[in-house]
C-alpha cells in the first residue's frame, strides 16, 4: 500500500474538502477509495496531494531541496481505499520526521472585533469533526480536542475550540496578501510582525521548516499567503545549521573589530588577490 | 569575510553572484506576485562563495529588492564586511533608488563599506557625467564610495566593482 513511503524524505499529507470528506464518507458508508496520493496533479512524482495546495508547496521545496542535496527528494506514493488505512497510514506518520499537514483553503480564523471564530468557506459540506476524527484518530499531538466539536459549513465556532485552531496555526500563519480582512485578524491577534507575503513566499517558508528536520508536524493551509518574519528566519537558521552556515561567518574571518589589522589585510589581499585571478579569466 | 548585494528589483543582485562565485549560487528565485516585468525574483535570498587562498573565503549574499522584505535586509547584513548596491540605471528615479538601500542600511554603513555599481547602462563606459548624480547624492550624504557601471553578466566588471571596494575597506582600516 505505501509503496515508498519508508524511503521518503518527507510526507506531506494534503487534506482538503474532498479528500476529508470522501474519507469520512468512507468510513461511514464503503470502503471505496477515500484519499489517493500520487502523481494525478503534479508532475512532482513524489508529491502526494489530492489537494490542499500542496502542489504549490512542492514545487518549491523540490527545487529547492534539490539545489541543496543535489539530488531530488526521494519519492512517497500512497493509495489508501479504506478509512481503517488510512488511519493506519497516519499513525506511522507519528514516528517519522518531515511531516506536514496540508489543510486546504477552507478553514479560516476570523475575528469579529469581539472574538475568534473559525469559519468554514467552503461550499461544500466540510465538518470540523471532519479533521477531528483525522487527526485525533492517529493522536497527533496538534489535534487534542477539550471537547467534541461537530460545525457544518458556514457554522462558526466560538472561543473554546479556539484552542485546537491555534495549535494548528501556531507555526505558520493564514491568510491572503491581498486579503485585507485577514491582515486585520493578524494584527489584532499581535502576531508579530505580520509581514503579508504571496503564497509562493510562503511555500518557500515551509519548505525550509521541513529541511530544518527537527518537528514532528506543522499544519499549514494549503492555500497560506502571510508569512511570519520568524519563518524567514527560519530559512537561514536552517539553511545555515544544516547545509552552508549562512549568516554566520566564523568571527575569525570576519573584518570585525577586535581583529588585528594584519589579519584584516590578509584577508582582504587574499580577496584581491582571487579578484585578479577572475579578472584573467574572464 | 561577507558582502552583501542589494538594490531594487531587477538591479542585477542575483547575477552579479551567480557570475563571480565558485560554487552554484543558491537562489530563492520564485515567480512574482506582483507586477513585475521579471519572469522570477529573489524572495529570501541568494548565496554564493569565492574561495580564497588557505581555505578562506568570501561569502556573498543578494537581498530581495522588494522592500516588504526589508526584515531580511537586516538578517542578512549582520557581520557584513562590504556593501554592494546596484542601482539600475534605466528605473525613473534611480538616485532615489540608491537613497533607499542607503537609508535601509544605514546602520551597517561606515564611512568605508559601500561600493556602487550602477547597471543597465548603454554603455559600460558611462560618462561620468551620467555618473555624478551618483556622486553628488553620496557626498551629500557624507558618504566616500566607489561608484561604477557594472554589467551583472560579466565578471571582469563585477570584479572590478569588489576591488574597488576591497581596497576602499583596506585604506580606512
């Protein structure tokens, strides 16, 4: 059934309206084929998505995963055609580092001046028991719900599950750039610093947080476009502990105060001096 | 040892390193959101090495030009030796341009640490009266550096504009 899954570098599951659904559905009703993973919407081979965003996502952590390991990320296919495997398939998810949850575009925090609310925006008859019964099915430390909770489609939720909502957001914002109404939510929930980004933006942020390797699961929404300064940071962090040591010149090469000028102009004639070597070749 | 390229979008950043370094640079290069006439630009940064003599080495890093990233200017201007600004030559108001790198960077500027290099220029050899503009607005600004038109694509020139200002930081040491 998981064909590679062992193999994989990573996993990302995509859950979005339909995928969620047909799940449930199945449990409830067959065990007709409820989340297929695999190449259907990408031509990213090891992508697995029916949904989510995901794609998007991937297309940017391929690349840039490649650049730096030189090769591509190894590839994870799965099928699942009943709900029992499904939740098989996360619970093996719980030892393996890399994952991410991938929730689609239609679940939103909204703020209405007085409290947080979670909205579903999706036409279709999405639950929150929905992810619930998902994500508390394999025990994912994300999803521990105080209660119950069952809302339909376009049914808002008060202050209480606030609580299942923010640990799913608590890494990485939501939200559209060009969405002023979510810009104003952020704000008032004083996430700092708020630096609204496009989605491509965003994926690139995450791609660095699963190369970081060091979590067990980040939620996103599939369909993110704000961005956290601290993610950014993320990027370098990662990018700097794990494969280049960016932003960290070692201080004995660095041009920095408490060195002696000799060594300053070691250093600097060394750089002159492969300058001029450039130069030749050019 | 470490120097930063910055300036507006399309200014040259990414190539100026991708012509120069010795190892395969490292771009964040995404396709835009917004309207821009570039097919991708710089969204984090971008990383590339010259490999000095005895293991030494010079690490270059290209900012993102959009100022909505301005938060990753000053993570990647931490520890700086040197400062590249490219100003795109051709943009409506390009002094203006070099004034806001100037101000963004501020704080990492000394009176030393800061060459120019003004591209998209017809000619290489721009007159230096196209280039006193430039001039004027640094001395206005009580700030001594070097400013040369570069061509990004070609490395005899990015070089020159990385000498200029290595022996610029080496006379005010």
């Amino acid at each position: 059934m998981f064909t590679t899954f062992e193999e994989a570098d990573i996993v990302v599951i995509s859950l979005d309206e339909n995928s969620t659904q047909d799940a449930l559905d199945a449990k409830n009703n067959s065990d007709k084929i409820t989340v297929v993973y695999g190449k259907e919407k990408t031509d990213h081979p090891w992508h697995m998505s029916p949904g989510g965003g995901a794609d998007e996502f991937m297309s940017v952590f391929s690349d840039i995963y490649a650049s730096l390991n030189n090769q591509k990320p190894s590839q994870a296919v799965a099928s699942f055609n009943s709900f029992d495997k499904l939740m098989s398939f996360f619970n093996q998810l719980k030892n393996k580092k890399n994952t991410l949850i991938s929730f689609g575009n239609d679940i939103q925090l909204i703020y209405d001046s007085k409290e947080y609310k979670v909205e579903f925006i999706t036409p279709k008859n999405l639950s929150m028991e929905a992810y619930a019964t998902l994500l508390s099915s394999a025990d994912f430390s994300v999803a521990k719900f105080s209660e119950p909770v069952s809302v339909n489609h376009n049914e808002t939720v008060q202050f209480d599950s606030f609580s299942f909502f923010w640990k799913l957001f608590q890494f990485i914002s939501i939200g559209a750039a060009s969405d002023e109404h979510n810009k104003t939510v952020y704000k008032q929930m004083h996430w700092p610093p708020l630096t609204m980004v496009p989605h491509k933006e965003h994926d690139l942020a995450i791609s660095a947080l699963l190369m970081k390797g060091s979590f067990d699961i980040y939620t996103i929404s599939g369909k993110a476009r704000c961005q956290l300064e601290d993610v950014y940071r993320y990027i370098l962090s990662c990018l700097s502990i794990n494969f280049l040591e960016l932003c960290t010149s070692p201080a004995s090469e660095a041009l920095n105060k408490n060195q002696p000028d000799d060594k300053k102009v070691s250093l600097l004639g060394k750089l002159f001096q492969k300058l001029q070597q450039i130069k030749k070749g050019s | 040892m470490k120097f930063v390229f910055t300036g507006c979008v399309g200014s040259g950043k990414t190539e100026a390193i991708k012509t120069v370094s010795d190892i395969p640079v490292i771009s964040t290069e995404e396709k835009p959101s917004d309207d821009l006439e570039k097919q991708t630009t710089t969204v984090a940064l971008d990383y590339g090495e010259l490999h000095l003599a005895q293991g030494s080495k010079l690490e270059l890093y290209g900012t993102p030009g959009q100022s909505r990233f301005a938060y990753m200017w000053k993570i990647l201007s931490e520890g700086a030796s040197g400062f590249i600004i490219l100003v795109n030559h051709k943009r409506p108001s390009p002094v203006e341009d070099l004034d806001m790198y100037v101000e963004n960077f501020a704080e990492y500027l000394t009176e030393s640490n800061l060459a120019v290099g003004v591209t998209h220029t017809d000619d290489i050899n721009l007159m230096t009266n196209e280039l006193s503009k430039y001039y004027e607005y640094l001395k206005h600004k009580n700030i001594s550096a070097p400013v040369l038109p570069i061509d990004p694509r070609d490395a005899s020139s990015v070089t020159t504009l990385l000498q200029a200002l290595t022996v610029s930081i080496e006379q005010n040491l």
